[in-house]
C-alpha cells in the first residue's frame, strides 16, 4: 500500500489550513483516472475527483482552525504544525510507503522528521518532496481532497461571517472585507488568523481581541 499526503491553505489569512491523505493498494490502481494536482484543475472537476477518489480508495483528513496556526505561527513552528498532521494521517492509514508533498526547505530532513515519530505498524518508507503533488499522482490525489475540503469549511464560514473572497492575503476583498468587520465591529472575525503579519498591517490598534482575548 502507498499513500500520498498534501495540504490546502496553508497561506490564506483566514479559514482553516487542511491536511489530507489518501493510500491505495498499488500505484496503478489511480492511474488514468484524470486526477493531477488540484491547483491544474477547475472548481467543478475537483469536486468530481474529490468524490471519486473517497469512494474508490481510503482517505483521512485533518482540518486545523485558525486558532491552532496561530499558536504555531506565534511560534515561528508552522512546519511542525504541517509535520504532525502528516505523521497522524500516514499513521492512521498504515502504508508500506508514503509520499509528501514537503513543507520545508530541506525536503530530506522533513521526510526524517516524519518517519521518526510515526506510531503505524508498518515500517513505513517516506519520501518526501517539493512539488509532489505535480509529480505522484496518489499526492495529487491527496492535493484534491484537501482543497476540495478547504473549500467547504470556507462556504460554511461564508455563512457565519460574510463573503470575504478568497481569504488570501494577495485579495483586495479579503483586505476590505477584514477592515470593513473590524471598524463595525471592534474585533477580527471567526476564522482569522491573527498572527498574519496581514492582520498587524490593516489593524488600527492592538485590542485584547488581538491576543486571544475576550
């Protein structure tokens, strides 16, 4: 069994960052089946591969709030945030190998780091790797899971907060949108990161609501 682990927003200034993991019995099995890295892929093709892969193979998913990349980025640990959810996945999925798509510089040390603290039976090899989710096509396949949930939890925060966009940095929405809630409202909304230098950028005033408290 081989199984391949990726993440979805891990830059966005608000909603949750996204691990997911998906192992399949042989390499061949996901060939052929038009999956490639969700990034290449439209809204409505994603969706449809999303459902394919869940329904043809074993996945596991762990969505991180805000809060809890917070506590890491506060830290400067954001790798190791990425770290563990990775070794929990591949630990709960059991396979001989897992591939990952690498979130340090040093794609080697990052696959060590892994491998080391993994709790599964087997003895499982890692190979880890920039980019893996162009390259494997069971990463890929993790890659689609991943943002296809990234993207609901950002619909259901949608309903709770309002439309803010993308929730990137990079999205002039995301920005007015951020500034318009804090003027209004005195306060960040659900789901932001508040460790984002974004957020220290477009912030009036420092409040106690900036420091996690009520």
């Amino acid at each position: 069994m081989i199984c391949g682990v990726d993440e979805a927003g891990k830059g966005p200034v608000l909603g949750p960052l996204v691990v997911a993991a998906v192992a399949v019995d042989n390499a061949k099995d996901i060939q052929d089946l038009g999956i490639k890295d969700s990034k290449q892929l439209t809204p409505e093709k994603r969706k449809e591969l999303s459902n394919l892969i869940k329904n043809k193979f074993s996945f596991a998913i762990e969505i991180i709030e805000a809060e809890r990349v917070d506590e890491y980025r506060r830290q400067n640990k954001l790798n190791d945030l990425n770290r563990e959810a990775f070794e929990k996945l591949i630990s709960k999925l059991d396979p001989n190998v897992a591939y990952v798509d690498a979130a340090d510089v040093n794609e080697h040390r990052f696959g060590k780091q892994i491998k080391e603290k993994l709790t599964n039976e087997k003895d499982t090899d890692v190979i880890s790797m920039h980019k893996a989710d162009a390259k494997i096509d069971v990463v890929a396949a993790a890659s689609i899971i991943a943002k296809e949930t990234r993207e609901n939890e950002i619909r259901k925060l949608k309903e709770k907060i309002g439309d803010f966009g993308s929730g990137y940095p990079s999205d002039e929405r995301t920005i007015k949108f951020l500034k318009s809630f804090y003027s209004d409202n005195g306060k960040w909304p659900t789901g932001t990161r508040k460790s984002w230098k974004t957020v220290e950028r477009i912030r009036p005033v420092k409040t106690l609501d900036d420091f996690g408290e009520k």
